[in-house]
C-alpha cells in the first residue's frame, strides 16, 4: 500500500543522472502514460498507468493526462532582505546605469540600510512568505545567499533565517555565504580590509554550520579578480565550497577563475570571453545562468547559453531572485526567457532547473530526478507536455507540488463562475 499514487501522466519527465554537460543536455527522458507512487517521502515505484490500476495506495491522484516532473531547483536566490527597491524604477527608465545606481550608495547599498535595520523575526516572517510563493511555482529546493549585512551581525542574521527556514519548512534550503557583495560605506577605499574582515568570518560560519558555499561579486567597482581568488582560496582553506558571481557586466574573467578553482558555479556569464566559455567544457564548474537579470536591468545581450552547451559546458538556470536586478521568483518565466533570448532548447531548459541545477548547489544525489529511492519532490503541472512551459509564458502552471511526499501547495479553481452573487442565497 503506498502513500499516494499519480496515475494517468500524460507525461512523465525523467532527467537522467547529471551533473549533463553539453550533448548529454539535449537529451531528455520523457515518457508517456505513466504513474508513479510514493512512501515514506520517497519515490517508491514508476511504472505505465496500466500497471498502476493493480496497486493500492492511500491517496490517488488523477493527472488526467497532463505532465509530471521533478520538483524545480532554484540554484542562486537572494531570498532574504529587508525593504524593496521600486524607487530604483525610476532611475533605470531614465538610462542609470545599475552599477552607478551602486556608486551612489543605491541598490545592493540601499537594501543593506534596510537589512541591518530589520529584526531576525522580521526578515524570517517576510522569507517565509515567499518561500511559500517560490513552492508554489514548483520549486522544491532553492539556495538562499546572504550578503546583505556586510557586517557580521547582519550578515549572521542572514544566514540564521535562511537556517531557520530550512529547519521549519518542508522544503530543502542550501546556505551560501555572501558577505563579499558590495562595499559597505564604512569601508570605502578600505576593500582589502572589508575583505578580510568577511575572511575573518568564515571560521564562525564553518562553527556554526551557517553556511556551506560562499560567493563573491567580482564586478568592475565591487571586487577584483585578485579579491576574488583570494577569497575563494581562504573559504576552500576551510573547507566551503564557492561560487562567484562573474563577468556579468565586465569581462574581467570570472569564469576562467572558477574554473581554474574549481569552484561548484560560476553565476551570471553574459560578459564571458571564448576562453572563459571553453574552460567551463573541461572544468567541473556549473554555468548558471540568469537571464531574468538581463531582461529585469533592460539589456539586449544576454549569456551565451548556445555557445557554452554546444562547447560542452553544464549550464543551469536560476532565478537570481532579489530587490533590485531581478524581482521574480518564478522560475517559469526563465524558462521561457531562456528559450526565447538564449535558445535554449526545452530539453536543455528542463535539465538546466533540474538536475544541473542540484549540481550547481551540491545537491546532485538528492535533487532534480525522479528515480526510486530518492526524495518525493514532485510538480504535477496543469500543462499538456513538457515544451508547453516555456511556451505559454509568465503564467503559474503548478497544479501541485510534493516535496519529499508531502503536499506542500496545490491550485484550487478559480471562483470566477462560482460565487454566489448578493440577493442568490448562498
Ligand atoms: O540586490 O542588486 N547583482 N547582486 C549582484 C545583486 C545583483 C543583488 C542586488
Ligand atoms: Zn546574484
């Protein structure tokens, strides 16, 4: 007798084991009139629907056809900040530039000001709200970054709701430590001292088991390639793995550093060189790419997604999800900013927010396939197949979604031709 049993898939989509890295991206397991069951949280049994009509489980679930998939995976999120930055709308409509918005002590700076202000218990309330948000758009599990303290306290802070929130919530968060995000201003012209103040961090954090990855912003005015080595060598020293946010605006070769650290991602890469690309094909860096960040800051030239598979690099897609460069959570609609401003196929799209992306926050043996044994996070989406998504863009077509067996969200009808109006009686 199993927990619960989705029969009638029209289409079950199984990624294969990853980390895929390019040809193997192209490729995608997708069945047809399948079923599927769960127990104790775990896949327990895949199978054709006709074999499923012998089983007995608690709950059955009719997919009347539609498709079933892994949970998403959302490898590079900001998820926890205080206040919001719609003032900023302004400035770029009027051609201000994100990084200038950031030398007059705006953006990353302003969402600082309001982080340290706010109480633990504040930002976990907010967190939690969105987290819920994010499951119901089909994301299972997610990393969480800090980087909005630039101080220990607040940066602590951070880290400590994003613990908390993996703790009490159903869904899986993995912690990454970004104290090296912008500059604070009690610290200009001091970089290298700021950056060794965030070293002087990470054995606290390793303590305290607060975070497992670290990351840093080399960006032209925030850090260097120098800086950026140095504290990727310092966390590695202490056993985190890292990643970076590189080359998105400036090329200044991020992506050749991750791979040469061997860092698990190297985030963003719309400024990549042709080496930095052909690095990614030997190396064992993740591209994630995010291209809700190019679209969000109004620009035409997003990552070479193309190049970068078709030289045989694993790429992953993620939100980017924060309050000033890319205000979504909704991992659909990259989807389709991927297939329409990248060309990225709806195979290599599926892998890239499934079992690349685990890859890309080392969760690769636990999340982003469907196969017995592992953790039930599954998407039943009210779509007919998996190319539909990208397709049909901007919407939320979760229908509902497990996480390790358990419903965590589930779509109810809209009451548009149901309500009782006033004076019908009810
Ligand atoms: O708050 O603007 N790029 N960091 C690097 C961000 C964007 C987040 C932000
Ligand atoms: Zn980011």
């Amino acid at each position: 007798m199993y927990d619960t049993l989705i029969e009638n898939i029209g289409q079950l989509i199984l990624p294969a084991e990853g980390p895929l890295k390019g040809d193997a991206m192209k490729q995608l397991d997708v069945k047809e009139n399948m079923a599927l069951a769960f127990e104790d949280g775990k896949v327990a049994w895949i199978g054709t629907n006709e074999e499923a009509q012998k089983l007995k489980a608690s709950e059955r679930v009719d997919a009347m056809e539609k498709t079933v998939t892994p949970g998403l995976v959302d490898p590079h999120t900001h998820l926890v900040f205080g206040g919001s930055r719609e003032n900023e709308l302004a400035l770029k409509q009027a051609g201000v530039p994100y990084l200038e918005i950031l030398q007059q002590g705006g953006g990353i700076l302003s969402t600082v000001e309001a982080t340290r202000a706010e109480s633990e218990t504040d930002l976990y309330e907010k967190a939690k709200q969105t987290l819920e948000q994010i499951a119901s758009h089909g994301v299972t599990t997610l990393e969480a970054k800090s980087g909005y303290g630039l101080e220990r306290e607040s940066e602590l802070k951070q880290l400590r709701v994003v613990k908390r929130l993996n703790e009490e919530s159903l869904l899986d968060l993995v912690s990454t430590f970004l104290g090296p995000h912008a500059i604070p201003p009690e610290y200009k012209g001091k970089e290298e001292a700021f950056l060794d103040e965030m070293i002087r961090l990470l054995p606290e954090i390793s303590e305290e088991g607060l975070a497992e990855f670290t990351d840093i912003f080399c960006e032209t005015g925030v850090f260097t390639i120098e800086q950026s080595r140095r504290f990727m060598k310092a966390s590695q020293e202490l056993g985190f793995q890292t990643k970076i946010h590189a080359d998105e605006i400036d090329p200044l070769g991020g992506t050749e550093l991750a791979v040469s650290m061997a860092a698990a991602s190297a985030d963003h890469l719309v400024a990549a060189s042709d080496e930095g690309i052909d690095s990614l094909a030997d190396g064992d860096t993740v591209a994630v790419l995010l291209p809700g960040t190019t679209f969000y800051l109004g620009k035409d030239h997003y990552a070479n997604a193309r190049k970068m598979i078709d030289s045989g690099a694993a790429v992953a897609l993620a939100t980017d999800f924060n309050p000033g460069s890319c205000v979504t959570y909704n991992l659909q609609m990259i989807m389709s900013l991927a297939a329409l401003k990248m060309r990225m196929t709806p195979e290599e799209i599926w892998n890239s927010v499934t079992v690349n992306a685990a890859h890309a926050i080392g969760r690769g043996d636990v999340a982003g396939c469907l196969c017995v044994g592992r953790k039930a996070d599954v998407v039943l989406w009210d779509v007919p197949n998996y190319k539909y998504i990208p397709y049909h863009y901007a919407a939320n077509h979760a229908k509902a979604v497990w996480k390790s067996g358990r419903k965590v969200w589930e779509r109810r009808g809209a009451r548009v031709f149901s309500v009782p109006q006033p004076g019908q009686g009810c």
